[in-house]
C-alpha cells in the first residue's frame, strides 16, 4: 500500500526510518527542528552489532563503517587500575563488530545518504502541533508552515513532541543523577589494546576511554550531578570552569587526569534521561520511536541500534500489514517487551557509576564471582528478517 509519511526528527531514527520506508515503496520526508546539518553535535558513541544489522539490510553500514572503528571489548577497573572483568561486545557471523564513531559524523552520515536516494529533508521545521484529519494528519511547524501525509512518525528525541501530543499524560523522561562529556586526547601512553574500552570506576567520577588505531584517545566522563540541570544551567558552565570541575574530580585517578589536561575541547555537559515506560506510543495516525518513545541510558550502548530497529520494524509492518491502524499495533507488539528490558538492561548498568554502595561494593563483588556477566546475547543477536513477507 502506498503512503505519504511525514517524519519528525533528522537524528539516528528519522533518516533511516525514510530510507527503510523508501525500500519498502513509502515516501517519506524529514521534517528537522534544527537550522543546518549536526555540526559539532555531541561527542561519540557505540553502535552495537545489532544496529549493524539493520544498516547492512537497508546497504548504509559500508558507508557508516568508514567513519568508525571497530570496539569489540571492554575491560573494567578500579580507580587504581586493577581488571574487574571483560567481556566482548557482540559478532556478527561475518565478523562485523560494535563500531565506535563520533555523534556528528553518523549523524551526518545518514543524512547525506538519505538525501542521496532522493529523501527530502527540510530544515528549520520544529513541530508545534498535528491532527487527524480525514484523510491524514496535518502538521504545524513553529515557521508558520504546514505539512500533509497519511502519517506521522516522531522521531523527535527525548523531549518529544509528538509524544505529548499523541498522549497528553504522558510521562516526563526519567532523570539519571549523571552528566555526560567527552573528548579525544593526543600524546599520552595508556593501557589497552586499540578499540578495547577500559572502563574505570574513578573515586569521584566514573571514566572510559578507548584507544583509537590512529593513536589517539577516545574517553568519556559522567560526572556525578544529583540535581537536575536546566538547558540554561548547563549552558551557563564556560568551558574553564568545565574543565576545572573536572580536573577536580579525576584528581587522582592517573590516568583519567592526563586525558582530560591534554584534551584541546571538552564537550559541553549534558544530562543522562531513561524511560522505563511510556503507556502509548500511537494515536490517531501518529507514532513515536526511537528516544522519544524508549530513551536510554548510554550505559545500555544501545540508544542508537534501538532507534534504527525501530526504524526497520516500523517500515516493515507498513509494508505487510494492511492499513496504518494495523501496522503500529504490530509494530508495538514487536518492539515493546525488548526495549524496555533494554532499558532496564541499561539502568542497572549506570547503578555502578554513581557514587554510592553498590560503587563501593564492585571490588568484592567481582573478587567472590557473583557479579558474574550477563550473557547480552538477546541484545546484540536480534535480527529483523527485511525480506521476509511474515510478521514474527
């Protein structure tokens, strides 16, 4: 069946929704809130074998891959050093592996690509209200503009629009009391093969960093933060005084401290969200994905596989169900359960990182073997059959 389907959000969920949406006979556009392509969005994050899949159905994760490298395993410590445990992040069976790439390149990665198969994408076009009409929805943008199609998909993130407007009782995100930075540091030695993330239990701050086959050093930060801070808050911190809250708090842990001192651009701070539920995702014509519907802690490292899951499951019901009504309840049937166990997956990850008892209690766990790993195979093994014509 052939529809015009509007999508709300230019991220990691709206371009490969499109594309997945172009395969399967929809055309789509992308309707995104924000001026001009991702430049200097973020910092770098994981994408799990299991996203990998996805790209590899719809021919994008050549393309991704490039901009890469492969991080297949992870190790973690104690503040002095001292191994915990470590475990490889998932296979393929052709040997693909998790893939570490900065935020800005996937982004614009995806974007390129869509617009290359011939996606629209519109910029600009933050949305403010939609409706059912009858035969569609009608989108209002904050411009003044309208837009039609038969439905409409956000992917819109963490403070989701189209979220509220689908259910105006809604739950807000859940705040996790943890902050997020990062950076890339040249000239210092450290431990660790290329692409193995040494994941270190700092005494004030938990800390990773992976090394990069360039020579480089990839880490990360999440600062303790047990208030919420605002948008003006957070951008109220000038880069000096963010260097120096975290110089303070790696002050003693060697060699998180030499990373954050020879890292030319710390990235500005921002705030860790989960969802552990959000009652309804679809109405009158209307649908949410990726972060707006199920958003994660990094902790999980699956954030973005999960959007793109989505993105493949969603284009798949609209092309074998009959009729809209039908394609997102199959789609929810398909996709609730496995993202809100990963959502729980990724909370009791991030429990260790803040300061605390469980933090203090990880040396003797590991050491009697009841912090023994999860096997995660459920996560990184899952597979959407693209070219199958039956619903699992």
């Amino acid at each position: 069946m052939t529809y015009e389907a509007m999508i709300v959000g230019g991220g990691v969920a709206g371009p490969v929704t499109a594309m997945a949406l172009r395969d399967a006979g929809i055309d789509a556009t992308v309707y995104e809130a924000y001026p001009s392509d991702a430049a200097g969005v973020g910092s770098f994050l994981s994408l799990a074998v299991n996203g990998l899949d996805v790209l590899r159905a719809l021919d994008l994760h050549t393309a991704v891959r490039e901009r890469g490298f492969d991080t297949p395993r992870m190790v973690l410590r104690t503040a002095r050093g001292n191994r915990l445990a470590g475990f490889d992040l998932g296979e393929l069976p052709d040997g693909t592996r998790t893939q570490t790439v900065m935020r800005e390149a996937l982004y614009g990665t995806l974007r390129a690509e869509a617009v290359r198969r011939g996606i629209r994408v519109e910029h600009g076009k933050r949305l403010v209200h939609a409706e059912r009409t009858a035969d569609g929805v009608r989108a209002r943008f904050a411009d003044g503009t309208e837009a039609r199609g038969d439905l409409l998909i956000g992917a819109d993130g963490i403070r989701s629009v189209t979220r509220r407007l689908i259910d105006p009782t809604a739950p807000d995100a859940h705040y996790v009391p943890l902050l997020n930075t990062g950076g890339i540091a040249r000239g210092v030695p450290v431990d660790g093969a290329p692409g193995e993330y040494q994941m270190i239990f700092g005494r004030r701050c938990f800390f990773g960093y992976v090394p990069h086959p360039d020579g480089s050093v990839w880490w990360f930060a999440n600062p303790p933060q047990p208030i919420e801070l605002s948008r003006a808050d957070l951008a109220a911190i000038t880069p000096e005084q963010w260097r120096a809250r975290l110089t303070t708090l790696v002050a003693g842990d060697a060699v998180a401290a030499r990373l954050v001192e020879a890292t030319a651009d710390i990235a500005p701070p921002w705030n860790t969200y989960d969802f552990p539920t959000v009652p309804t995702w679809h109405r009158d014509r209307m649908i949410i994905i990726g972060d707006a519907a199920h958003a994660m802690s990094p902790s999980a490292g699956q954030g973005a596989a999960m959007a793109m899951e989505d993105a493949l499951t969603l284009a798949h019901c609209l092309r074998e169900l009959p009729g809209i009504d039908a394609a997102f309840a199959g789609y929810e049937r398909l996709r609730r359960a496995r993202v809100e166990r990963a959502v729980a997956q990724g909370r009791r990850n991030g429990n260790g990182k803040v300061p605390g008892p469980v933090r203090l209690m990880l040396p003797l766990i590991f050491k009697l073997g009841i912090g023994g790993r999860e096997d995660l195979t459920w996560l990184w093994n899952h597979h959407i059959e693209w070219t199958d014509s039956m619903i699992g």
